[in-house]
C-alpha cells in the first residue's frame, strides 16, 4: 500500500481500510480517558474561554476537551499513531444529547463531535506526513449513553424506561452526522451493554446513510460485564450477533469492562461466528482496589498475540488502562501474524433472545 492517502475521496479510503484488514492485523488505539487523567488538567481546561461563564461544572468532560483544549486531543492521538496504531476513535464516547445533558451541554454536541473528528483527523495526517506511505484511519466512536433502552432503571417500576427508542436514535443520528461532517473514515459504536440501544444506533446510522448516499465501515463492539459471560441486559455472544448481524456490520468484537485472559472464550466463539471481521480491545486487567489497572504492556502483548497465533482476531487494541506503550507493545506482538478469515456459513434461520437459536 504505497500511495498517500491524505487526500483520497471516501470511497478510496474504505477501500484501504479493507485492504488492511485482510493483509494484516490492524491496530486500534488505546484509552484515551486514562492518558487525559495523566494531564491532570484543571476546572479551567475544561472550561476554555468558551464555556468560562457556563452554569454547570464541567471537569470531569473529557469529551469537551476537543474544543477547549484541541492541542491536548490531538496530542494524545498522535502519540498512539507513533506507538504503531492504524486506526485512532474520536474523543466522543459521551458526545451525545442524552450524555451532555448531565453537563447542559446539549446544544454543543454537533461542534463537539465535529472537533473531535478534526483534531483526530488532523493527527493522522501528521502521522502520514511523517511516513510516507502511511494509512492513518479516523473512527468515529460512540458510545452506549447512560441510559438502557430494554431495563426499567427502578426496581419498583419495572415497566418503566429511562429513555425510548426513538429517542436514542434521534442522538445518535445527530452525533453521527456531525462525526461524518468532520472527515472519520468509520464509525465504531463501543461498549455495548444492551443490544436494544445498539438497534437503534443501527437504524440510525441506515437512515443518515440513506440521506447522504454512502455508507461508511460500520464496527461494532459489545462489552461482557463478568464470568457470566452475557451483556448486561442478558444476552450470550451468540445471540448479540445474531441480533446485529442483519446491519452488514464491518466488523464486530468485544472492548470494555475484562482483561484480556477473561475475554479470551468469548472472542474465539465470537471469531467462529462472525461473517464479518473481528475487533478486541480489552482493558488492561481487571480494575484493581484503587480504580486502576495493573496490566503491563508486556501482559496485554502476551494476550492479545496469542488471540493473533489462534486466528481470532483482525484488530487489536486497548481498553480502559491502556496507554501508548501498551499500543507500541501490542503492535508488535500480532506484527509477524495473518490475519483472521471472515467466516463463510450456509444459509439458515438465526434467531436471537437471551440466547441464540438457529433452525437449520
């Protein structure tokens, strides 16, 4: 892959994106709220001059960080483009209505998510700039909200729900839409912990893609939240891809939540299962007493390059905890390894509940 890419149309860019994934292994960056807490910016960062007079405290948004403090954002992107990673997410996991309302920030989510995708945008081209040859890819993240659309968040009412489905969508859709505006190449919806809310980012995103006459690589990544080995709103492996799989997903994987070692007999079902190829970006170990993670560059290296050895994977990549060294290790243990096959399987019947039912 020879040719600069940093002025090709869409097309030519999802073209590469593919490319990439069947030649090798590709690499996904690592947390990007561990390598702001590092900054230890103040009350002040977050607020910039153009949120100084806002009612609300704001510390703790990282996503705002992408319009008052864009040197920071673009910084801590480039810096896992130089560990070794192909791909780097926007800083928007919480950049929807439903999420900045807790900030009253509603009415900046298309400029939030436009700066995010610039300031990511413009650290890939650097990145390409600086080598030659180079493919730097953009994903657009987003992120699950804090509201489940399938549970009622009281245990008194449990009719009851927090958010609807049209009303997620709606979000989502707005978010997306500006994402696309500011240049990512795909859009990455990431920790999934209730499918229902990821149906309605998948419909979303159909409608937007109707609107603007193209598609962009869709990835999508649910997150196990213990040994259970289910979503938190109950579903196994199986039956999450049987009920996303109709969206002609680009990818699909886990992220979030476990370590690596935890992960390992979900992302091989996962990697019999899926037509389409398969991500994991796990976090570095399990959270210790303190709220942190303990996992070693090397740790996370040794888990993810045997899920490499064993044909499971087609990006890898860190979760919460991991750093560029993480990223700098990680790339180079899948380095010397294929990448996985998409699966190919007979038509037939796959249904979906809590668990997965296929009727042959």
């Amino acid at each position: 892959m020879a040719v600069v890419m940093q002025n090709a149309d869409p097309s030519e860019r999802t073209a590469a994106l593919h490319t990439l994934f069947r030649e090798r292994i590709a690499v996904l960056d690592g947390a990007m709220g561990t390598m702001i807490q590092a900054r230890k910016l103040t009350e002040a960062d977050f607020r910039g001059d153009l949120l100084k007079d806002h009612g609300h405290d704001l510390q703790g948004n990282n996503d705002l960080l992408s319009l008052t403090r864009p040197d920071v954002i673009e910084e801590i992107h480039l810096a896992y483009f130089e560990a070794g990673a192909d791909l780097v997410t926007t800083n928007t996991f919480s950049s929807t209505s439903i999420a900045q309302a807790d900030y009253h920030l509603e009415d900046r989510v298309p400029a939030l998510n436009r700066a995010a995708a610039e300031c990511a945008v413009r650290a890939a081209r650097r990145a390409e700039a600086a080598t030659p040859g180079r493919h730097c890819f953009v994903v657009g993240g987003l992120g699950p909200t804090n509201r489940t659309a399938s549970m009622s968040p009281d245990v008194n009412r449990p009719d009851y729900r927090a958010i609807t489905f049209d009303q997620l969508a709606a979000a989502y859709r707005d978010q997306a839409s500006a994402l696309i505006d500011g240049g990512v190449d795909a859009l990455l919806f990431e920790t999934i912990f209730d499918t229902l809310n990821a149906k309605a980012a998948l419909f979303a995103l159909e409608d937007l893609f109707d609107e603007i006459g193209r598609r962009l690589p869709v990835m999508i990544s649910v997150t196990i939240t213990d040994a259970s080995g289910r979503t938190l709103s109950g579903q196994t492996i199986g039956a999450f891809y049987h009920s996303i799989r109709h969206s002609r997903p680009f990818s699909v994987g886990i992220n979030c939540a476990l370590g690596g070692k935890q992960m390992r007999p979900y992302i091989e079902e996962l990697a019999e299962l899926a037509e389409c190829y398969v991500t994991c970006h796990p976090n570095a170990g399990l959270p210790n007493a303190f709220g942190g993670y303990d996992e070693t560059p090397a740790d996370m290296a040794g888990v993810l390059g045997e899920f490499a050895r064993s044909g499971f994977v087609n990006l890898v990549g860190g979760c919460c905890g991991s750093t560029p060294g993480h990223i700098r290790a990680i790339a180079a243990a899948v380095r010397e390894h294929p990448s996985r096959a998409p699966r190919a399987h007979a038509p037939t019947m796959r249904l979906s509940g809590l668990e997965a039912l296929s009727i042959a």
